[in-house]
C-alpha cells in the first residue's frame, strides 16, 4: 500500500491545546453572564445626569442614592432621618477611615437634596466624595 503505518511505540512530542481553549471559552462566557448580573448590585435605578468627564473609583465606598421622590438610601437600605445617615456613615469610616462617599441623585431629585448629602457626609467625617454621572449619549457613541 501506498500509506504508511501508525507507530503507536513513538512518544507523544505534541500537547493537544484544543481542551484548554475550550475550557478558557466556556470560562469566559461564564464569567460575562455573571458580571452582567451583578452589575447592577444596588437594584435601585435612578436617571443619572450626564457628564464629559469622569473616572471609576478605586477606593472602598459607601453609595448613597436620591431619588425624584425624597427617598434616601445609604448602600440599598433606606433611611428615614440625617442621624441615621451619619450613623451608617460613622459605622463604616471606623471599619475604613479611606472611605469615599458616592453620591448618586436622579437627575429630576432637588439639588439641594444632594448638596445636603455632602453635608451630611461631611459631619460623618467622610473626606473623599464623588457624584455619580453618566457619559453624555453622544459622547458614549463617539468614544
């Protein structure tokens, strides 16, 4: 015959890759659905207002949201008075003194119900602050 034998004797000189990217892209599409659903931790959806500029936080922090209708929230739990937001506030500076406020308001909320947040974590002895936006649609597409 024309073809030549397979020696089953020979050592094996090659390493078969084709398991590890299967096994890399089943781990990858794992890890994609999972941080799409956790993406949205806080279940609160509020209409941020746009802007330009801005950058993600490194730091640990603690996120209180605003909402149009008065509702005020410190990460997910409600707050009904200013001396509970302080408390939350002081609660979590002792376990971090790094701690950095996010302040994330509906674009329809009062202004002066955020400037009272800073305020509020100000008295709390929170030094970094930040307040959450988003990027213009504009901005979003072009870059």
């Amino acid at each position: 015959m024309a073809g030549g034998t397979v020696d089953d004797d020979d050592e094996i000189t090659g390493i078969n890759v084709t398991p590890l990217v299967d096994i890399t892209l089943v781990l990858l599409i794992i890890f994609m659905v999972t941080t799409s659903i956790i993406s949205n931790a806080e279940g609160l959806q509020v209409a941020k207002p746009e802007a330009a500029t801005g950058e993600k936080l490194q730091d640990s922090s603690v996120l209180l949201v605003c909402t149009a209708d008065g509702t005020i929230q410190v990460d997910g739990v409600t707050m009904e008075s200013d001396a509970a937001i302080v408390d939350k506030l002081t609660d979590k500076l002792v376990e971090d003194r790094n701690l950095q406020g996010i302040v994330q308001c509906d674009e329809s909320a009062e202004v002066g119900q955020m400037v009272h947040l800073i305020d509020l974590m100000r008295d709390a002895g929170v030094k970094k602050y930040a307040i959450a936006t988003k990027k213009p649609a504009a901005a979003a597409a072009g870059g």
